[in-house]
C-alpha cells in the first residue's frame, strides 16, 4: 500500500495566487516539478478555465501526475524536461506559446522516490546505489562514491550536507574501496553508522541522511539546475505573474533568496514574501516531510506597479 501524498504549503500556494487571479480567470500555470501532481490539482481545481504545463525531468513521475490528474487531461500540457531547460522558444516547440502567469517549483524529494523507485534514495531497503532522477545518462551515486577522490567527497559531504563528520565518513570509505566497490544503499548506510558516534546520531533520523542527501544532490546537479532554471523561469513568467518557490534545503534556499533579491535590485519583479513561508503546526503534524519547507515568493510586476514604487522611493 502506497503513502497518502501531500502537497506542502498547498493552501499558502493557492492565497499567493489568488490575491493577484480570479477564480474564473483563463490562465497558464507551470509546474515545473510535477512529482505527484498535487499542487497542479489543486491550481486545476481552483482555477476550473486555466490549463497546466506539467514539467518532471523523471517520465515515471510524470506519468503518474498524468494518472492523478486524468479527468483534467484536456487542461495539461506534459513535458518530460528539467525546468532549468524552459524558455519562450522551448515552450513554443511544444505548441505553448502564451507565457505562464504562475509558475511553481516543489524541490523535494517524492515520497515515491524514497519508497518505490528503487533507485537508491533511501537506506530502508538495500537498493543499488543509483539516485539519478533521469534514467538516462550521467552519473550515478555509485560512481561518485567509488571514482572521486577524496577532496571532492569531503566538499560533496560538507556544503551539500553539512555533515560534520565529513572527514571520517570520507576516510572510511577511502578504505573501504581498497577491497571493493560500494555498489549498494545497505552497504553505504552501515559505513557512516559505524563512523558515527550513537550518541551523536541525530533524533529521529538515520544518521546516513545528510551523506545520502549530498550524494542525490551531487548526482542531479540540482543546485545548478535551480541557478539556471531560476533565471529562464524569470525571465519567462508573465507580466504581472507569480513564481513560487518550496526548498527544503539551506542551500537552495540561499539561492532562492539571493536570486529574488538580485531579480529586485534590478528592477525585475518584487518580493512578495520578505521572510520565508514556513507550514502550519498542523500541516508538521500531518505530514512530518514538509517540516523543512520553506516558501518564498516573486511577483513580476505591471508598468504602472512599477511607476507607483519608483514614485514611492522618490518620497524618501
């Protein structure tokens, strides 16, 4: 029996979107992490005239949104592609040619990632060492771990999982490769609890997590993919649309919030959140996953909201 799944900080999405759109609006929506396509069915169902570019870099979540949303097949455009791939002429191609006035990122995991795709995101199973989002290509998280040598390891570990014992889960697995690969979760896993002290395992988490997270994060490319995409997605939302932003990594929101600020300064849109969207106490209770969630939000703004800050700055 699959999970129940959750679509984080859904009802904040909705009020950012419906302070600025009327339900009866005909408008475009982009999701560009479609995973389970709760937050498209959401905007499907408030917003009844408007249609959804459904964006998953994996086919196989894509496929399921698909499913999910069955009976709104006539309102979605899928797409098989990374987000940091969208822009005006790549949206063209797929017969879009308006812009989105929404655009929604969720850059978690799916539970279906960690329970289901048997690709190695979790250490509940003993799967092949894997994590790569799109099958095709690139590397693996078993190459990462048997081929680089030990500064990258330790910067992978490091920035992108904060992992403070970094320098003995590296050395360990230095060893560990003398006598053969490390080609399985399982055999990952047990390596970093034997490197970490019990009494500094973190509550109510495997003690592997952080160098799982890293190693997913190293093997996407997924703090790249967010630079990039940030700027397309940018520069194609709509005039007076809306891009919302889910991280659950310090990291990604970092970049989220400098982008945003930099897209200010110049004059590009406005932030709509000065401080990060956290879920409710009831939404951590519910779904315990989306208790790292962070949300920020951009506008881009009309000539004339424009005109109305450049004048409200001359006051000053």
């Amino acid at each position: 029996m699959e999970p129940v799944h959750y679509s984080v900080l859904y009802r904040e999405i909705l009020s950012f979107f419906q302070e600025v759109f009327s339900k009866d609006q005909e408008l475009l929506f982009l999701d560009g992490t479609a995973g389970e396509g709760g937050h498209s069915l959401h905007l499907l169902e408030q917003f009844p005239n408007s249609k959804v570019v459904l964006l998953d870099r994996d086919l196989v979540m894509l496929n399921r949104a698909m499913t999910r949303l069955n009976s709104f097949r006539d309102r979605i455009i899928p797409i098989e592609a990374n987000f940091s791939e969208v822009g005006p002429e790549f949206l063209t191609k797929h017969g879009v040619t308006n812009r989105p006035d929404g655009i929604v990122l969720d850059l978690g995991i799916s539970t279906f990632h960690l329970l289901h795709a048997g690709r190695g995101f979790s250490f509940r199973e003993n799967e092949p060492l894997d994590m790569r989002l799109s099958r095709e290509g690139g590397i693996s998280a078993e190459d990462v771990v048997n081929t680089y040598p030990d500064r990258a390891l330790s910067k992978i570990f490091y920035e992108y999982g904060e992992e403070r014992w970094t320098k003995k889960i590296v050395e360990a697995i230095l060893e560990k490769r003398r006598h053969g690969r490390i080609s399985y979760t399982g055999d990952l896993a047990q390596l970093v609890s034997r490197v970490i002290p019990r009494k500094f395992w973190p509550p109510g988490r495997h003690p592997a997590t952080r160098v799982f997270q890293a190693l997913r994060i190293e093997v996407n490319q997924e703090l790249i993919h967010l630079e990039v995409g940030l700027d397309h997605l940018m520069e194609l939302l709509a005039v007076g649309g809306r891009l919302q932003v889910i991280s659950f990594h310090s990291l990604e929101d970092r970049i989220v919030k400098n982008k945003f600020r930099d897209y200010a300064k110049e004059h590009q849109a406005k932030v709509v959140t000065k401080k990060p969207i956290l879920p409710s106490e009831e939404e951590m209770k519910e779904n315990q996953a989306s208790r790292s969630a962070k949300l920020r939000v951009l506008g881009k703004p009309t000539l004339s909201d424009n005109d109305k800050e450049e004048e409200s700055e001359e006051e000053f």
